[in-house]
C-alpha cells in the first residue's frame, strides 16, 4: 500500500454477475431543490466529538507524562476537518471531569482512582496538564472547545475548586478557541450515585447551576475580559433522552435553570442500548427504523427551544452520544445523517481510550499499539456526506420505493475486492439469501448545496459475512436525476465511493472508504488500497438522466452529482 491523497480516482477490476433479466430494485426520486422536509442548515462540523476527561491527555500527547503532542490523532482530526472545511469541536467532560480536583502542587500532570466501566472514582490535574493538552500544536488550527467544570460536589471547596478549573482552562484554551463551558454531568444520575439525598429534583440542580455558575462568571469570566454580550455556557447535560421523564429541556426552564441568562446551548447525552424498547424493532441493531424511534425523541426539545423568544436562539446539542454496537458503524452515520436532518445543532461523538466504541485508540494499551477502529469510518463518512461548502448546507430522509419487475441488464458490475480483475462467477440469485428492501434495513438521504441537490447517501443494512459460501450480494438502487432542459447526460459528472470491509459486518480493522484506508502506520494519514476501487464514475442514463448502482449487503455509497 502507498500514501495517496484520497481524491484521486482509481478505476480498477469489476466482478460481474449473470442475473435474471428482472430483479427487485430500490427506486429513489430525490427532488432537486429541498423540499419542505430537508434540514435546516447544518453547521459544517456537525460531527465533532467528545472525549472523556481522564482520557483526553492520551488524544492530545504521548509519552509518560505528556511531553510530545499526539501525532497520530492529530492527522485524524486533521482529516475530519479537511472533508468539512472546519475543524470539529471537542467537549472534553463526562462523569470522570464531574469527579475532578484541580491541584496546583501535584507533579505529575494527571493521577486518579480506578473505578468500574473504565470511569475513575476521582481525578486530580495540575495546571501543566492543561497547558500541555490545550497547545496548538496538539490540533489543527481553528478547533474550538466545550469545558465540562465539576458540579457534583457541593462542600465548602466546591465552588473554589471549579473556579480554579475554570481559569486554568481559559488560560490554556483563550476566549478565542472557548465554545463553551459545561457545569456538571448526568445530573439527574446523581441519586443513584449517593452524592444527594433521594429527593434531589430538577429544581434542585436548577439552584446549585445558577449558582455555579454565577461563581464562573464572577471569578473567571470576568477576571479574563471575556465579552459578558456573549452566552459562555452549555446546560443540561441529563443523561438520555426519555429516560427520566421527570429530567427534561421543559421542566429545567420551567425551574429557570436559565435564570441568568447565560445559556448558548442545551445538551442531552445519548447512549442506543440494546434493552431499549426502539431497539427491539428489528432482530439486529442495524436497523435504520430503530435509529429513528430513537432520535425522533429530539423532537419535543428542538421544538421547545423554538417556542419562546427567550429561548429561540438556544440550540440543542446531542453533547456526548454514541452507539454501543458495530457494524462498519454504518449504524453510526445513517445515526449522524438521521440526527442532521433533525435540526439537531451538533452531534458528539464520545470518545475514551479503552471504550468499545472508540473511533481510534490514540496511544498503546495492554500490548496493543494505537490503531484506528471502525467507527472512525463512521465519522469520516459523515463528514464527507456533510462537505465543505460554505453556504446552507441541508439534509433530508429519503424515501424509497421497491419495484419488482424492472429490468435489469446482464453483467451488472460491482466491485469485489477478494476478486481477481474481470472475473466472471455464474450464479443463480435464487442461491442468495433474500434481502430486506423496507426502510428498516435500506436507508438514502439527498444533502444540498445552496438549495441545489449536491450528493445522495445510500445504505444497505443487509449484514454480510466474509464466512458465508457466496459472493457479498448487492441491492441495485435506480436514482431519478432529471436532466435539465437543453443538458446532455455528459455535462452532470457523478461519481461514488463506496464504505465496505472485504471480509465482514462486524469488521474492527481493514475497512476502506473510496479505496482509502486510514491506519497507525502512516500516523493517520489516508493510504491508498491498490486493489480496490477508489472513486468511481457513474454513468448517467442519456434517456432520462438516471444512474443505476449497486450497493453490497453491509456497505453504504456516497454519490456526488458534482457540478
């Protein structure tokens, strides 16, 4: 394999099929122009991340008390921010920066107590910490931050210790590279965690908010010349949506969490389970209708924070989220695209250096070396889907419809990396598994540019196993592309990328993205897959304009229509 800038096109061999004349098809009829149920515009890096406190000194340096930035997940970073034009945010929080004591004489830059599920019991940073995981050089240029600051305490030194937090991270971070400040994490967990009585309520977490962050304000805030015109803090943070009907957007206004009128956005921490009742839709978690029973749960804040004038120019933030599942975590950017079209703000994806869900293991562990892990497909994908343009980008669902009896030629072509160039395999399709052609299990959305049609995502659920005795089996999707009055099917370049792992679902590693894939070899940079097929040019129909394409089971494709 050799390094190779991922946007260079790489035509290579094809597998060709003998099917039947006519086969069941997915038709999709995106409309040109947004229609009245596209998104709202969708902030570039609308992906961006969150990474766990006692983790985010591995993200940021290497060595034994980090002295060197982190090579590796900078390149990463990078990358994201070359596919949207702007870097993601990073929230840097969770239950662990809820639990932290700031200490000035402590020698080394981090040091805590174990706990369960990888979250330590405390953590104690000194100032160097900071100023070590905040340099510039750790990040490309134009990354800003979310700072969660400890409210689960609540002696005498509580307010001392976070304000001492609070200007140690204005002073690494600076008011330029600040989104926001966050105070507490899963509050609404606190009862079971034994750290307030058992009648702790919203209201309660209202008062102790307020005046938390009064104390910011006046002791950091304003000691730093920070422009008071401008909303410094994210709220909420409760732990799931619908959980706890009694922990939601409307009753913490209601107890006037916002009583100072210092929130810029609300934040609702999400974690898919697999006991969930939205998950039990399907026999498998990838599942596209039970990723919108999830999501749709969004609905009532957005439209809360909607509803007022003095809360109409709050946003809502998905701000730690992840999905506990994998499967080329196409569930996890068929997750983003759903929560985009939401009008949800941003999307955080939660990251530390042992969790399962983990989009990159940024140093070594327990004898393994850094290593980049599927979900990062996840994230690069989305962002790609997202793009770089620099007016309203929106996204809207697409529907699809299944149509049994349209023809479809001979030798259809899809590409098989396991296969020799050109290599023919004659196969009946009553020998395939059937495949589900419902929403549950194919999922499309069209993105604009500027109002105009740019790309159309397109995923097939179907799960697929490098085991099993037959090629992967595609599901052939027909795109109407209308051509304009006078254009040929020539003037309107489109081309494909396809996301696919060549042995199986459930793959960890050696996933390729467009015949790209992105390892710790290189430090993070992309690196071309000689013998997979890189960006590809799809033929438009000079009838009707329509492209025809096949998408294997467990694979998704990312269609540009270009220009």
């Amino acid at each position: 394999m050799k390094q190779l800038s991922p946007c260079i096109t790489c035509l290579l061999g094809t597998l060709s099929y003998f099917l039947p004349r006519t086969t069941a098809q997915v038709l999709i009829t995106p409309p040109t122009n947004p229609s009245e149920y596209a998104s709202k515009p969708v902030a570039n890096n609308f992906v961006s991340l969150s990474i766990a406190i006692h983790f985010f000194q591995d993200h940021t340096r290497t060595g034994s008390d980090g002295e060197l930035p982190n090579i590796f997940s900078r390149n990463l970073l990078s990358s994201l921010k070359e596919s949207t034009s702007i870097a993601p945010e990073i929230r840097i929080g969770g239950t662990s920066a809820d639990r932290t004591t700031y200490v000035p004489s402590q020698n080394t830059t981090i040091s805590q107590v174990s706990g369960a599920n990888g979250i330590p019991l405390n953590v104690t940073l000194n100032q160097r910490w900071f100023q070590q995981c905040f340099d510039e050089a750790n990040f490309p240029s134009g990354i800003k931050f979310i700072f969660d600051l400890p409210l689960m305490r609540n002696d005498s030194l509580a307010i001392n210790n976070m304000i001492q937090g609070a200007q140690w991270a204005l002073e690494a971070i600076g008011s330029d590279r600040l989104e926001a400040f966050e105070i507490g994490n899963e509050e609404d967990l606190y009862v079971g965690q034994g750290v307030v009585p058992a009648t702790w309520t919203v209201v309660d977490y209202a008062a102790r908010w307020i005046t938390f962050n009064s104390a910011v304000v006046q002791g950091a805030l304003i000691p730093f010349g920070l422009d008071l015109t401008k909303k410094w803090f994210q709220g909420l943070a409760f732990s799931g949506l619908g959980a706890n009907l009694a922990w939601t957007t409307y009753i913490a206004f209601n107890a006037n969490v916002n009583d100072n009128h210092t929130l810029k956005s609300v934040s609702l921490h999400n974690y898919p389970a697999g006991s969930a009742p939205w998950v039990n839709l399907g026999n498998t978690f990838m599942n596209h209708t039970a990723i919108v029973a999830n999501l749709s749960q969004v609905k009532d804040n957005i439209a809360f924070l909607g509803s007022s004038p003095s809360t109409e120019n709050i946003v809502f933030n998905l701000g730690e989220t992840n999905i506990d599942f994998t499967n080329l975590n196409m569930d996890q950017f068929d997750y983003i695209l759903y929560g985009a079209s939401l009008n949800i703000n941003r999307i955080y994806l939660h990251q530390g250096t042992t969790f399962g869900y983990a989009a990159w293991q940024p140093v070594a562990m327990d004898n393994s070396r850094p290593k980049v892990r599927s979900p990062w497909y996840g994230l690069k994908f989305a962002a790609e889907a997202i793009g770089s343009h620099q007016g309203p980008t929106q996204i809207a669902p697409l529907d699809i419809i299944v149509s049994n009896n349209i023809s479809a030629p001979l030798g259809n072509t899809t590409s098989d990396p396991n296969q020799g160039a050109n290599t023919t395999v004659s196969m009946n399709i009553q020998d395939m598994p059937a495949q589900i052609l419902t929403s549950e299990k194919i999922s499309a959305y069209a993105v604009y540019e500027s109002s105009l049609l740019a790309r159309i995502v397109l995923i097939n659920f179907n799960e697929w196993n490098g085991t099993t005795p037959y090629p992967r089996p595609s599901v052939v999707f027909r795109i109407d592309l209308p051509l304009k009055t006078g254009q040929s099917s020539s003037s309107h370049s489109v081309n494909a990328r396809t996301l696919t792992a060549p042995n199986r679902a459930s793959a960890d590693n050696d996933l390729m993205f467009g015949g790209i894939m992105w390892n710790y070899t290189t430090q993070g940079p992309p690196q071309r897959v000689d013998s997979v097929p890189g960006t590809v040019q799809v033929q438009r129909s000079a009838r009707d304009g329509s492209i025809t394409v096949k998408v294997g089971r467990s694979e998704a494709m990312l269609i540009n229509l270009g220009s």
